[in-house]
C-alpha cells in the first residue's frame, strides 16, 4: 500500500462576503500576515508533510494565483514526476460552464486522481491559516481504519457558516450540522479539511455527481456519519478560517500575539511564501513602530501602531497608522492618520487624509485607490 497522500485545493471560497478584497484575486491568493498568501500555509503544511503531487482547482479571479505559485519552485514544488497542477473552473470542456458546488469540481479531476499513485486524498480549502502535521494525521487516519477523518479546532462561530461537529470518547462524530448563528459558545468546528481513501473518494463523488448532487459536506459527508466511520481531529494548536472581512481583520490582528506568531511560524514546520528579494526595510529618524508587523522593502518615517504593513510600503513623517493592514505598494502620505482600516495593494493615502473605521467594521480601500 502506498500510504502517501494527493492533495485537491479549492482555490475560491466565500468571495462574495470578502467584498473588496477579491475584486481583483481568489481567495487562495489573498495576502495574509505581512508577507504570505493564504494557500501558502496549506501549500507549506502539506510539503512539510512529504505530499508533493498537489491538484488546485480554481474559480475566478485567478490570474494572481498563477502568478504566486508559478511552478511551484519555493515549495520544491517544481519536479517531473508530481508537483502542482492548475485546473480550470469547467465542469466540461464541452459545456464551458463553470462548477456549482466541490462534487461537480471534484468530478473535473477525477482524471487526475485515478492516475495518481497515492493511495489516500486530501480535500482542502485554502482559506485556513494554520500549521498542520498532516503525516500524523493519515496515520492516525489508518490506525483508526476510518472512511474519512476531519480536522476541525474549538472556536465560536462568530461569522460566516461554520459546520459543527459533535463527536464521542473515541473521537468518533456522531453529528454534523451547519450554523451561521453568532454564538459565544465554544464549539467544535470543522476547518473543511478532510483525509479519505481516495478509491473511496472517487465512488462518493461519481455516485453523488450521477445524482445531480453539488455540495461535499451536506450531500456526501452528513450521509456518511451514520456509518461511524467518520472521525475528528482537532488541531491543537492556532487555527483561523478567513470567509468574509470581519474574520480576515480579526485574524490578521491575532498573529500579532506572540503566541500565534510562535504556533504559525516558530516551529520547525517552516511556511514558505513567494521569493521577492526585496531589501530591508528603512527606518528613518521620526519612525516609531509598536506590536506591529513589518515586511521588508518598506520606508517607515512615521508612527506604526498594532499594525501590519506588507512589502515595500512607505509611511511618510507624520503620518499615523493604527489597527490597520497596509498591503503591498502602499503609501500613506504625510499627516495622514489612518486607524481600522485594510486598504489594498497600491492604496495611496493622500497629505492630511484621515481615514477611519471601527474594529467591529474596519473599512476597506480597493486596490489601487487614491484617498
């Protein structure tokens, strides 16, 4: 048995609910925690787990994803034999039409997963930020003899769909359901990730798919959790899921805890990210930064406050910024004073400009705007 794992990436999520922000790129290539894209920690956690045959499919807006990944060199992705393959968002290649749910995408690939050697799948979204072990994860996966194990942390829901689990002594999930409602109450909620049989894959998806089924989690999984063979794993350690603008503000702002920060990135289980050589970042005689991220490239000469600037920003004298995410390209011009706000790449803040929104509504500037 060749107990290795192929993995399937969704590159596209909740676009509609992260508004401005996927105007111009996919979801999988929304810049995150100073200078990384969101598929880079699911990319870097599936290399660092020995997976290197990696197939992503793709929806809209993925020009910039392409450009991100290109071959797939800084994740020693670029080989012969596997490596990264794109997919196109069509159901057919006949009917042009793009895919309405993971099954019809899914079904678009099976191609692709029948010639793999691997004998076990990984099914991801790409809009989780998290360091996953995925190699104990199958074996643990094994061990159990399940049909599918899901990986889930222990959040509120608080935003966007979450779908809950509920599980016994042995791990074993007894119930799923799907929830939207704002609760305080922490639960156990899935980060629709999931590891399977991939033979048992491709049986579910055609059987679905024949069926006119479109939706994984609600026409696939909830059906198989009679049969007790589903199980949870819980990630330990920081886990986020970035579906719309409030839960992308909100876990942006959290890696600016040490304690994220060392989960994420401390380890051993190194997150790899596009390779841009830029230079260090200048700071002149008025600069003051504090409990902020701040990427290379940029010139700082102004105030920096529980903030993060990605790379090759330029915060002139005077200027103030506070809880705020400043993507790549960004300037914000002397006397400016910008607080809860995200503004895109190439966002220009213009001279005395005050621009401000609140922590429970951060306001966002589309790319390549002038204020």
């Amino acid at each position: 048995m060749n107990k290795k794992i192929v993995a399937i990436l969704f590159a596209s999520g909740n676009e509609s609910k992260l508004n401005e922000l996927t105007i111009h790129r996919t979801t999988a290539s929304l810049p995150f925690a100073g200078r990384y894209r969101l598929i880079d920690f699911t990319l870097s956690s599936l290399v660092n787990s020995g997976v290197t045959r990696i197939g992503i499919i793709t929806r809209n807006n993925y020009s910039s994803l392409m450009d991100h990944i290109r071959m797939g060199r800084d994740w020693d992705l670029n080989r012969k034999n596997s490596g990264i393959a794109v997919f196109p968002p069509f159901v057919l290649n006949t009917s042009r039409e793009v895919y309405k749910g993971k099954i019809e995408a899914l079904y678009t690939v099976l191609d692709f997963l029948k010639k793999a050697p691997e004998d076990y799948v990984c099914v991801s979204n790409c809009n989780i930020a998290a360091n996953i072990d995925f190699d104990a994860i199958l074996e643990e996966h094994i061990a159990r003899g399940a049909d599918c194990t899901m990986l889930c942390h222990k959040a509120c829901v608080n935003s966007s769909k979450r779908i809950i689990i509920t599980k016994d002594a042995e791990d074993r999930v007894t119930d799923l359901c799907a929830v939207e409602i704002p609760s305080d109450e922490e639960r156990l909620v899935s980060l629709n990730i999931y590891i399977l049989k991939k033979d048992l894959l491709i049986s579910r998806v055609e059987q679905a798919y024949s069926r006119g089924y479109v939706d994984f989690e609600k026409d696939v999984l909830f059906k198989e959790v009679a049969g007790g063979k589903i199980f949870a794993h819980e990630h330990a350690g920081y886990a986020a899921i970035v579906d719309d603008v409030k839960t992308y503000y909100n876990e942006s702002m959290r890696t600016l805890e040490a304690g994220v920060r060392e989960e994420l990135f401390g380890t051993d289980r190194k997150v790899y990210t596009k390779v841009k050589d830029s230079v260090p970042t200048i700071y002149k005689d008025k600069a003051k930064v504090v409990n902020s991220f701040i990427a290379d490239g940029c010139i700082i000469n102004g105030t920096i406050e529980n903030s993060i600037i990605f790379r090759k920003v330029r915060i002139e004298e005077g200027a103030v910024v506070r809880n705020s995410i400043i993507m790549e390209h960004g300037i914000v011009m002397k006397d400016a004073h910008i607080s809860y706000a995200i503004t895109d790449k190439q966002v220009v803040i213009g001279t005395g400009r005050q621009v401000s929104g609140s922590e429970t509504y951060p306001i966002v500037i589309v790319k390549n705007k002038i204020v």
